[in-house]
C-alpha cells in the first residue's frame, strides 16, 4: 500500500556533478549540483538549477557560461566536499588538487581530473523559488580519450565509474541491466 507525502523533489537518482565557472583563475569556482539534466538533443540544451544565496550563482549570472564535469567513484571525496564548503572561503580547485582545463570554446575552466566536459552558454535564467533554472546551449564536449571506444568512437561511460546521488547518498552506476530497446528486441 502506498501513503500521501507531502509535495517534494523525489525524483532519484541524479547525476552528481561538477559545475566550474568563472572567466579567470581569480574568479574560477567549483560547485557540486544534483539539480541538473537535458532539455534538448536538437539543439543540445541543458540545465543546471542553483540558489542565489550561493557563492557561484553571482559568478555564473555574470558570465553566462559554465562547465559540467561529470564525476567519478575516485572524484567522490571531492564532489561531495565542493558541494558543502564555499568558494567564498576556499580555492576548491587548489584544496582538492583538481586542475582547472582550458575551455574549447568558453572561458569558464573544465576539471582535468573528470572524464566528461560539458562547455555551456546560458540563454536564460528562469527564477523557479528556492532554486534559479540556468537553461544553456551546450558549446562542446571534451571527452577524456582514455574512455573512447576505439572501434565505435563512442564514450563508455560504465567503464569511467561515474558517481549519482540519490536522496543525500552517493553511489557507483552498478551492474549493466541492458541496452535501450533491449525489451522489444526480436532474436535473430
């Protein structure tokens, strides 16, 4: 039997990612974020949802543009620890032994160490509540060649260990339980 809550963001689990913004080494900030995902394939869109009270949100209006890194098991110390301190007080790319990464296209610093860059441009800026929705163009992929798939070209992304979130909680992918449209598949 299922019981009433109240309205709430349940929607679990969630990509645990990397935001970097800035324009120069001086301004550079790293913020963890959950609130995150796709909007578009045609033209590639994202999103990334944060509060005006944080440290990056000033940073990230001003700039229009930031990076998501997508994180890894390795990274997880890191992603949990930029989620929680603020950049007012710390140079996270320095206190976490990241690099910051030179941008194809923007100004904003990708993270070295994360396998998946994503290079945004933002169009818009919707106030939502407790949370502001950054909707962005994405600019550029850099893609850590070490996950490429040499025969396909494509990225692997089970075998980068990417890190998700889910209700306060991180957590590897796991086990591969199939392929898109694997349940109508015909046998050959």
């Amino acid at each position: 039997m299922k019981i009433n809550w109240k309205p709430g963001t349940m929607i679990y689990p969630l990509p645990a990612v990397m935001i970097s913004c800035g324009s120069d080494p001086s301004e550079y900030n790293i913020i963890t974020a959950s609130w995150v995902g796709t909007l578009c394939t045609n033209p590639p869109m994202c999103y990334i949802s944060i509060r005006p009270e944080r440290h990056s949100y000033p940073i990230l209006k001003a700039n229009k543009e930031f990076v998501i890194n997508l994180t890894t098991e390795k990274l997880a110390y890191a992603t949990d620890w930029c989620g929680v301190k603020s950049g007012k007080d710390h140079n996270k790319f320095e206190e976490m032994n990241l690099t910051p990464g030179k941008s194809a296209v923007i100004k904003a610093p990708t993270i070295e160490e994360s396998p998946l860059s994503i290079e945004c441009k933002v169009k818009e800026i919707i106030p939502l509540g407790s949370h502001d929705m950054f909707i962005a163009d994405v600019v550029n992929v850099q893609a850590d060649s070490a996950y490429l798939n040499e025969e396909t070209g494509a990225f692997d992304m089970q075998n980068a260990g990417l890190l998700a979130y889910s209700h306060g909680k991180y957590y590897g992918l796991g086990e591969f339980i199939g392929k898109f449209g694997w349940s109508v598949k015909k046998d050959k």
